[in-house]
C-alpha cells in the first residue's frame, strides 16, 4: 500500500537496522519488587517484565533527525514475549500542530516491527513513556507503562497478567436508536458486508476536557494532564484506525479546558450537561467534531456516560461525554472505559446480553468482551476480568453506518485497497456436534498482515442462567480477538479434546462456548483487517449455520480408551452417523485427521472424501506419540467430532506409507499404486517389495527394494482382464534380514456392464407415501455411485428432483406435493462408465390435513406479584405425524421482557416462542409461524401480524401429534401481570384427521355410540354422556360391632333423590350382596372388615354412572394393661374402651384416662380391670409388692426371683455359704425391675444372699434343694 509505512528497505538500510538492533542498550530488565506500584496492576508480581529506560539514549533514537526526510526512525520495544525487538515508528502526533508546538515534548508514534508481525502505538512525554504493541499472529495485546513511584523503570503486562478490575465502573449511556441494526441480522441476505472499505481515513476534531481532580491525579499541571490525554488517544487511535479507519486529533485550543483546581473547575454533579457547555463555550460549537471530559473519582465509583449514542457532528450533543475512574489512566481506562463511550458517541449500542436493551446487536453472551462490552462488572455474568482491544462486528457496523450520516469529518485518500472476501455460504449442520468456520481473504496490497475474527450475531438475552446448549436466542459463543488464522473452531478444540461440547452456568474461568441440542440458527460475521498503518479497511461475510434437530449428535466411537498402536498398522475408525448421510445435511464424505498433541492440532490428513457410512480403516504413519488423536470432520461442512481418548503410536523399522488403503481399476487398464518406504531409528537393511494377489493379476515394483528412508516406490498391477470384477484384497510387504512388514490393500475390479438395481421403498404402487420420503434400493459393491430422478410422469419430463449419491438411500430435499404421484428410477455408475436407468417405481405421498385447536381454559390471569409459571394445554388423539405448527397467541401483559413462552410438544421438545423479549413494550397478538417475518417489537401490541419464533417449530416436523400439548408461559419477575386471553395450534398432519363433529374425543367413525354429543359434554369411551350422582346426594351411616364377633355391624345409604331407582352392591365380609331401593337400604349383620359399596340408577331415561365408597366396619380394641410398679406406687396403662373399672385389693375406681396411678399394700396385691362392656371381659393381675427384698421361690430349684420393692440403682450381688465363705459376686444396673437369679450352679445346702443398695443393704437366707 502505498499510503503506509512501507516496510521495504535497502540491503544497506536493513542491514543497518540490525546493527542498531545490536546496539541499543536503554532498556534494561531489573528484578521485581513488591514496593513497585502499576496503575495497571493489583501486584507487581504478576507482571512480565519491569524493565528501566535510559530516557535520553530513547529519546535521540525517536528523534527526527535520524532521517530527516521520511520521519521514521528504528526504536527498539518489547515485545508480548519480552524480547526487545526493532520496529520502524514515525510520528503520528494527537495533538493539532499548534497544539504540538506549544508542548513540543509531548508525542506520539505508529510503528511496526521489522519482520511485520508486531503493530505499536507509543507514547511519549516529560511523564515518561507509554507503549501498545499488538501481536497480529497470537492475538495478544501488550502494554508497557511507567512504574507509579521509580522514575525510570517500567512494567511490561498484557491484560491476563493481574488487571486490576473495574470495581464499581456503570457506564450510564441509555440506549438509542440511532445506528440499530436490524434485529434479523445474519437471517436475510448473505453477502459481503463492505463495513470500512472506502479507502479514506476520517480524521475528527476531539476536544477532551480535564477536571481539576484528573489534572491533581496527572502531576497538576496543564502539561501533566495533557500528557496523560495524549497516552490514552494514542491507544484509542489504535482501536479506532484499525477497526473504523477514524483518527482522533485534539483541537488547537485543548489547553483551554484542562483544569487544575478541583474547587474552582466547572464540573459537579451533572457532568454530561457540564461538559458539554464547557467545550461549546470555550473551544465554540463549530471547532470541534467531539467532545469528552476525563474525570478522577473515588475509589468503587468509578463511571462513564456518552449522554448519547451518535452524537458525533450533532451540535449540543457532541460534547456530553465523561469517563471517570479512580485511576484515570492505564489500559483499564484508555480502551475499556474511554473507547467505551466514544463508542457511543460514535453510534454503537451495547453487545452485551446479560440484560436486555432492546438494540438488536446484543450478540455476546453474559458481559461480553469487546469495546462496547462489559467485562468484569456484571458479578456472575462476567465472560472475563477484562475487555479486550477490538470492536464487534455489531460495533463496527452500527459506528460505520452511522458516520455514513455524518459530514464533518476531514478525510484523507487512503491508497489501500480493502481485503477481498471469498463468499463462504451456509451450513446444515447436527445438533450437539462441533463444527469449524473457516474464511478466505486475500489483500491486493502486498505486505498487510490480515487478522480473523468470526464472531456470532445473533441477538438476545444470554445470562450466566440461560447459556446453555437449549438456549433458543442470542449468542451461544464469545467473541474472541482478531487473530492471523482464518479458522474458528467452535468449542475450541482443547474443550473438544476433553468432550466439553456443551456448557452450562460458565464462570468467568470457562469460555462460554456451547454446541447446539435444539433446532435453531446460529448466524456469524467473519470479519477481516488488514491492520493497514494509517488507517485499516474491515470487511465482513455473514453465514448462517442451521442446527437441526433429525440429525446428530456426530460422534467418533472407536479409540473410546486408551490404545497402542504400530505405525504403519492398519486400524479401524468407527463414527456414528446419525442420518447426516441424509437430507438436510446430506454430508455424503468425510476426512480423517490425525492429533499428535491431544487434539489441539490436526497436521496429519489420514483420508478425504471417503464415505461417511460409520467405519473406515486408516493407515497410521510412522510419527510417534503418547497423545494421538482421531477427528473425523464432514469434507463439504462444516461439523466434526474428535475421539474420546488418547492413544499412542509407537515407532516401527519400517513404514509402507500409502495415500489410501482402496483402489479402482477399469479392465482391462493397470492401475499404479504410489507408496513410500519410510525407516526409523536408524533402520539402513536392504528391503524387498512383494505382492499377494488374486490369481491372473500381475504385481510389480519399481524400485523391486530399498533401503534409504523417504524411498518413493510404484506398484503396478496389470492384466487386470485375468480376473473378474470384483474386489481383492492386495497384500502388499516389505522383506528385510529382520524386518517384515504388510499392509493390506482393497482392490476394486471394475468394467463396464451393469445389471438393473433393484429397488426396495417406497414398493412400487405404494400409497400414503412421506412427503419428505426415503428412498432406498439394493447395494452392489462394484458401483461407486448412484444417479436418482424422481418425477410426476412415468416418461420423466417433468422430474422434480434429482441427485447422485454413493450410498443406497435418499432423502428428499425438497419436500413433495401432499397427494401426488411420483415415479422414481436409479441408475448405476462407477469409475468405468454408467448403466442405464432400470425399474421405474411409482408411489403416491399422502394427504395433508390441518386442523385448529383451542384449550377450554381461557383466559388465564398471570400475576403481576412474584415470579410465576401458568400453562394451558390442547390433546390430539391421532396418532399420525406432523408436517407444519404454527402457533395463535393473544396475550395482554407490561414489560413483555418478564415473559419466557415455550410450546410443549408431547415428546417433550420445546420451542421458544419469544424469551424476554420486547424490553418494557407490551402484549401480543399474532401468530408464529417459522415462515413469518423477523420477529421485531414496536407498537402495540408489540408483537402482531405472522411472526417468527425464537426457535424452530420445524423442529416439531415427523414428530407424532398424539398427546397433551402445552403453551408455558414463565413471568420471571414480579411487578408486571396480565392475562392470557388466547390460544390455539394449527396443526397439519401428514394423513388425515379422524372425523370428530362432538369433538369428544371419541372418533366418529370408530367407537362413538352417542353421536352429536354437546360440545363440552363428559363422556365414556363409547363417546355417550356420562351423568353422575350429586356430590351429596347419598348419605351414608356406619355402626361398628358392639363387642368383637357380635357381627351386628350397620350400613345405611340414604338417597336425597328419591326419583331415581337404585342398586347398591355391598362387597366385603362373607361375601356380595346386591339390593334396589329408592327410598334407603340397611346393610344388617356385617362384622368387622373393609367393605365397597357401589351404586348406580336411573330414572328410566338416564343412566347414572357408578359411583362406589369404600368403607370400614370396625370392632372394640382387646382390653389390655400394662402396670408398671415403683416405689409403692402401681402404675396402670390402660387400652381397648374409653371407660375403664380398676379394681385393686377389692377397692374400685372408674376411669376414662388412658392410665392410672394407685398405692400397694405390702404383700400380694390383686388388680382386676374391665370396661362398660361386659364382652370384653376382666383382665387379672397379681403386683407383689414389699419395702424389703424378698426372694422367691425359696428353697431353690435351679432360679429365683428377688423382689426389690421397686428399688432403681447400682446394686452389689455376693453369695455365702452357711460357714461365710464368699462364692459369688457381681455388680448389676436395675431399673425397677425384679432380680432374677441363676442358682443351678449352688450344691445343696444353705446360703446367704448379700444385696448392697445404695443408703441400705439386705442379708437374705435361702435354701439350695
């Protein structure tokens, strides 16, 4: 380009570089200390490199006077590695010329490095040096800035080295619209977008405005903050000419409005309004094109607001600009905070999504990350820390078309021709598969370093929430920095390698980028720069990539573990289909790549265009690797799939390198077969090449051997008439003193004679046919392809559709006429010649019906209080498949942003309808149909006419109609209701509806007895009406047995309607009883149990419907007690009656408690308990109670019981022989209970039992029988 900085030198010039390269010595690395302070950096630590400048050797290598004739001198910069390089810079000054003479030590630079991979923008002044150097290659940017409080000494960073964050930072711009773009963008025309291709550089007049607190924070001076000004535009132009082709200058006057005193400058608390008659009054409406105030605040307050979007040239609008930060200063505020609002005040919106705005270019997911992003301030919805130094494709359109309206710029012939674009076109591709774009660009201008981004455009609402491979609207990938590779994979291939397709709920630690599980569109921008000095020119391409539903996922299923493999051995790679062999994907081939590094790169091709029938063997070549890996990626699209694990290779001797391991031949024609003899490891031994073929087939080599590495060798094989056509496998190996080694080849024999090819489905005379029928018919292994036609006359001069395939199946793209009939024929092909068209078969699709249906519900209130869910649902009873949905729907609701709508279908696939949508625009009238227009929000209501859906309704096409369809309709926040008012589906179906008139359920023409049934009349399945009883039209009475096996139970059923003839079956106890009545019925005699009483009537015309009781029959509870004795005390528990008689030592007492206390006497104790119902009996017990031990029986047995009268403690047990000798002992816990003791062990005799309790001990004397 003739206009830029050329990069061509002389031999003497560039020789004379390297020795300035040799010789620079004022940048020095130093060690890093913690005391150092960044204004860029939370911790020194985090940077690169700290580094110190010897100012004067730095400023005579900048100096002019090198080469006073073209202003460009060699300085030498670090780079993103930290290696100081030699870049070629000239003066690109920011200030007006009159402005650059009154502080001549303030200057700017453009520069690029020697070998053209590096931009820079620096800055320079009495505040030392500031510099950006971009990596056009890596798609790194890196800064160097002075260390706050060491004069000299400087840190080298780049944005994901510790950036201190944007605490608190609101850009208070309200959106506008001026420069929207349209909503649909990426789903109408697909063409280049010329975005800055006028080959101009536009150059505005900024006045930027400094309050005294930015001045104080700058040093004080007006020379100070001017210095500080000039840093951060010189950033801003790198942005702005690379992306937009804008330059910014400072007005002549600037000085002017550079304040120093914080007290006494004009700025408060209305900013916009402040600066803005600031500018006019001083610099004066007609000298400048844009005006900006820099401001210092208090720390966690830090601001921005370009008071509106396009002010540019617009008087009274132009200067209401202000970014406010703590830290004024450092790339933070330079790109992220100023950049922002001048692009605004340039025409861009937003692009951001984690909130909506309305603005139709909210295309990055959560925070976003480029300029008009806002990375690391929105909590959960961060995508990163920071924002990066680009615009989006959004931006870029949205500023570009805006200047187009503007005048007052000054505009500067560029001789830089833009990039030239390669149309890339659309994509079908399956659901959660992965898929890679990749462009073309070429630049007519030798030397421009052309970067890539692709970027996804289509608007909506993405939180932390909501991303997700099911999300229906907005972006469901970030936006990534221009880089020098055309290519973007999508997820990048290091989440591929791991099988992170998908994403859910990301953190600012994962990359936001997710496949597709649902049907929808997902557009993209493939922009390139040619990053031109002086000025860029950006140009885009926009393609859809469609994800469909029917197929996928694409999954490579072989090498699931790890494996060892050989080099030069055959394997076999499996991969399953999932009908993207089939229209609309129709991918028919596929190429297989080979990772060496765990499949973050794919240098090796395996096989192009073989075909993608699930399984292929490769040959693996002979490079070595722990950490191979397998894609397999469709050759005429876009998606792939990589295995799950890795495998390795190791080394062999020796490797027969072939192309491919399958091969045609036509007789009677040779066929030379070219491999390669490859050794390793120092393998030097003669080899010898030899053949297995079918007999009459002749194999030679030229040469017959080898033994140098890399050896090309030709196999030929001839007099291939010898044998039939038909495929061989063809052994080829390779002989050594030590070494064997074959590979195994597919022949394919082939002439040409073709035999008709029979035809399977649709059969010949069929009816009822798909309209988007597969066809399929007979395989031969000797054809390579099939031509198809298929046509409405059995003469075929009017063929519909025609295709060549190499599979045995088709799939009609373009779906057929409902109710038309077609005829269809193949013929065969191989590489010799082609057959002859054979069988014609003919078949008839079927009809088409469509049907409306509405919900019986309506209307349904939405609540304007918390966050609710309503739905509302229609059933189909066919059982039959769908062709088209659309969607009726009228709803009354504020703030439709609240609203999420989703249709249901019954296998449980979803279609977003709209998802907070609208912003604060209301209700809806209108109908969804995937053909409607893009679905765009104004008036009111404002959504009306024939609309399209965020999802796919096509996504609901084959699938069965049967079942409950539901309309969701989620307000996810409080505040705002309304009110459902309408709702209803057309639905077509392939075949048609079974008639219906009563629209009960019951199919006229099948099990409907009651014909013409009223609409909304219950039915049974006989399609009559059911009539049922009055909910209280039956009392019902129940006596329980008056004592257990009276059986003197009662049921009593008493109708309130008297007019109608009853009966009643009782069923339970003995047996079933049946009985009519009408007036009442008495069940006698039923003893206890579970019985069912149904009764169905009528009254001559009617017939009621059953309707049945269950029932219970009880019986009094066993009388029972338990008495617990303590202390003299007895404590009776009493069950089985509500009325009690406790009798204790002749002494009654008269109950209804559930347990009773009584005092024992000494001695035996008789308690006798019974209830008011002399069947239930008497229960009896005796209570022996004494305040001493007492132990009985006595004499002994084998055991005996020693009563404790109660006693709960630790209790001492010793036994004593008549004479005093001790001849047991132990310790027991007792809890009121008696002491039961084993005394089997004891001879005869007599013993004396000792019992320590606690306060008191007991001698007790027993006899031993």
């Amino acid at each position: 380009m003739k206009a830029k900085l050329h990069l061509v030198f002389s031999i003497t010039i560039f020789f004379s570089c390297f020795c300035i390269y040799g010789q620079q010595s004022y940048w020095k690395t130093i060690p890093k200390k913690a005391s150092f302070k960044s204004v860029s950096l939370t911790d020194i630590s985090e940077a690169k490199l700290v580094l110190t400048l010897d100012r004067e050797g730095f400023a005579k290598q900048v100096s002019p006077s090198l080469n006073a004739k073209s202003g460009q001198q060699v300085v030498h910069l670090p780079n993103n590695e930290g290696n100081v390089m030699p870049f070629k810079i000239k003066e690109t000054s920011v200030l007006h010329p009159d402005l650059a003479k009154k502080y001549p030590n303030i200057k700017s630079y453009t520069g690029i490095s020697l070998d053209g991979r590096y931009k820079v923008k620096l800055s320079n002044s009495h505040k030392g040096v500031q510099s950006m150097v971009v990596d056009l290659k890596n798609n790194k940017t890196t800064f160097v800035e002075p260390v706050s409080d060491q004069e000299g000494t400087y840190v080298l960073y780049d944005k994901k080295n510790g950036l201190s964050s944007k605490i608190g930072f609101t850009c208070g711009t309200e959106k506008g619209i001026f420069g929207m773009v349209n909503k649909s963008l990426g789903h109408t025309e697909k063409t280049i977008v010329p975005l800055v291709d006028g080959q101009e550089l536009r150059k505005y007049r900024i006045a930027v405005s400094a309050s005294g607190e930015y001045t104080q924070e700058m040093g004080g001076t007006v020379a100070d903050a001017l210095a500080g000004i000039n840093a951060t535009l010189t950033r801003v132009n790198e942005v702005f000419e690379t992306d937009l082709g804008v330059t910014l200058e400072l007005v002549a006057d600037n000085d002017q409005i550079i304040f120093t005193n914080p007290n006494t400058d004009p700025y408060d608390d209305s900013l916009n309004s402040e600066v803005q008659s600031t500018i006019t009054s001083t610099i004066g409406e007609e000298n400048y094109d844009v005006g900006h105030l820099f401001h210092q605040v208090g720390e966690g307050e830090d601001n921005g607001n370009a008071g509106f979007i396009g002010a540019v040239c617009v008087d009274n609008r132009k200067g209401s600009a202000f970014s406010a930060a703590n830290v004024p200063q450092g790339d933070v505020f330079d790109l992220d905070y100023v950049a922002h609002e001048l692009g605004h005040q340039f025409g861009a919106n937003h692009t951001w999504s984690f909130e909506s705005e309305g603005t139709g270019v909210q295309a990055e997911p959560g925070s976003g990350t480029s300029i008009m992003g806002y990375a690391g301030i929105v909590g959960v919805n961060n995508v990163a820390a920071n924002g990066d130094d680009y615009f989006h494709y959004n931006s870029i359109l949205q500023i570009s078309t805006y200047l187009e309206t503007t005048s007052c710029a000054q505009t500067t012939a560029l001789v830089n021709s833009p990039p030239v674009l390669t149309p890339v076109g659309d994509f079908t591709i399956p659901k959660g598969t992965a898929f890679v774009l990749e462009g073309e660009a070429t630049d007519p201008d030798l030397g421009d370093a052309l970067t890539y981004t692709w970027e996804q455009i289509n608007d909506g609402l993405v939180t932390v929430n909501s991303f997700g491979p099911t999300n229906p609207n907005g972006a469901n990938f970030r936006s990534m920095p221009p880089t020098s590779d055309p290519r973007r994979f999508f997820p990048r291939l290091s989440e591929v390698a791991q099988g992170n397709l998908t994403q859910t709920n990301p953190t600012i630690s994962d990359t936001w980028e997710t496949v597709s599980e649902i049907e929808r569109t997902l557009s993209f921008a493939f922009t390139v720069r040619d990053n031109a000095i002086g000025g860029g020119q950006v140009v885009s391409d926009i393609l859809d990539v469609h994800v469909i539903k029917a197929a996928g996922p694409f999954v490579v299923t072989s090498q699931a573990s790890p494996q060892t493999y050989t080099a030069g051995s055959v394997q076999e790679i499996t991969w399953d289909v999932a009908n993207t062999d089939l229209a609309p994907v129709n991918a028919q081939t596929v190429d297989v790549f080979l990772s060496l590094d765990g499949g973050l790169t794919y240098p090796i091709t395996l096989l192009e265009n073989t075909l993608n029938d699930g399984s292929e063997e490769v040959l693996l070549p002979g490079n070595v690797s722990t950490m191979a890996r397998i894609m397999v990626k469709a050759s005429d699209n876009v998606f792939f799939a990589v295995n799950s694990s890795d495998f390795t290779i190791e080394e062999s001797e020796v490797v027969l390198n072939f192309e491919k391991l399958e091969y045609e031949v036509c007789q009677p024609n040779d066929i030379i077969i070219p491999f390669v003899y490859e050794t390793y490891n120092g393998f030097n031994e003669n080899s010898t090449f030899s053949a297995d073929v079918p007999g009459g087939l002749l194999a030679g080599f030229s040469p017959v051997a080898a033994t140098v590495d890399d050896t090309a060798v030709d196999m030929t094989l001839s007099n291939t008439n010898g044998v039939a056509p038909g495929v061989y496998d063809i052994t080829v190996t390779s002989t050594s003193a030590s070494v064997t080694k074959s590979v195994v080849l597919s022949l394919k024999v082939q002439d040409g004679t073709f035999s008709n090819v029979t035809l399977l489905a649709p059969a010949n005379g069929e009816v009822g046919v798909s309209l988007d029928a597969e066809l399929s018919w007979e395989d031969n292994p000797l054809y390579s392809s099939y031509d198809l036609e298929i046509a409405t006359d059995a003469g075929f001069s009017d063929i519909v559709e025609s295709a060549t395939v190499p599979f045995t199946k088709y799939k009609t793209v373009t779906n057929l006429e409902a109710e038309t009939q077609y005829f269809w024929r193949v013929r065969p092909s191989n590489g010799c010649a082609s057959g002859t068209f054979g069988t014609i078969f003919g078949f008839t699709t079927t009809q088409v019906d469509c049907k409306n249906r509405e919900p019986g519900d309506l209307p349904i209130s939405i609540s304007s209080g918390a966050a609710t869910t309503i739905s509302t649902s229609v059933i189909f009873l066919e059982d039959l498949p769908i062709s088209d949905v659309n969607v009726n729907l009228e709803l009354d609701h504020t703030y439709l942003e609240d609203l999420i709508i989703k249709l249901i279908s019954p296998q449980g696939t979803e279609v977003t309808l709209i998802s907070n949508t609208c912003g604060s625009q209301n209700n809806i009238n209108a109908v969804f149909d995937d053909d409607g227009d893009p679905l765009e929000c104004s008036g009111s209501p404002a959504i009306s006419g024939t609309v399209s859906p965020l999802g796919s309704l096509a996504s609901l096409k084959g699938e069965s109609i049967l079942g409950e369809w539901t309309l969701e309709i989620s307000d996810t926040a409080s505040g705002d209701g309304g009110t459902l008012i309408g709702f209803s589906l057309d639905v077509c179906i392939e075949g048609a509806y079974r008639p219906d008139e009563d629209e009960d359920g019951v199919f006229d023409d099948g099990d409907d007895l009651c014909l013409g049934t009223p609409k909304g009349v219950e039915v049974d399945t006989n399609g009559c009406a059911i009539y049922r009883f009055a909910a209280d039209n039956f009392e019902i009475e129940l006596q329980s047995e008056t004592c257990r096996v009276n059986n003197d139970g009662t049921i009593t059923v008493t109708p309130f309607d008297t007019s109608i003839t009853y009966t009643a079956q009782l069923e339970g106890g003995a047996g079933a009883v049946s009985v009519d009545f009408t007036d009442g019925q008495t069940f006698n005699n039923l003893s206890a149990g579970e019985y069912t009483l149904c009764i169905t009537g009528t009254n001559g015309l009617i017939d009621y419907e059953e309707v049945c009781y269950n029932l219970v029959i009880t019986q009094p509870d066993v009388l029972d007690i338990d008495a617990l004795v303590d202390s003299g005390m007895v404590t009776v528990e009493l069950r089985g009656s509500e009325f009690y008689n406790v009798e204790l030592n002749g002494l009654v007492t008269q109950t209804e408690n559930s347990k009773i206390q009584l005092p024992l006497k000494n001695g035996n104790n008789v308690l006798r308990v019974s209830s008011d119902l002399p069947c239930q009996g008497v229960v009896e017990k005796n209570l022996f109670y004494s305040s001493r031990s007492i132990l009985s029986p006595n004499p002994v047995d084998a055991a005996t019981e020693v009563y404790l009268g109660g006693y709960e403690g630790e209790l001492g047990i010793k036994i004593f022989t008549a004479n005093g000798r001790l001849v047991h002992t132990e310790r027991r816990a007792v809890f009121g209970e008696n002491l039961v003791l084993d005394l089997s062990y004891l001879a005869k005799g007599i013993y004396y039992l000792g019992l320590e309790k606690e306060g008191e001990n007991d001698m007790l004397k027993f006899i031993k029988r």
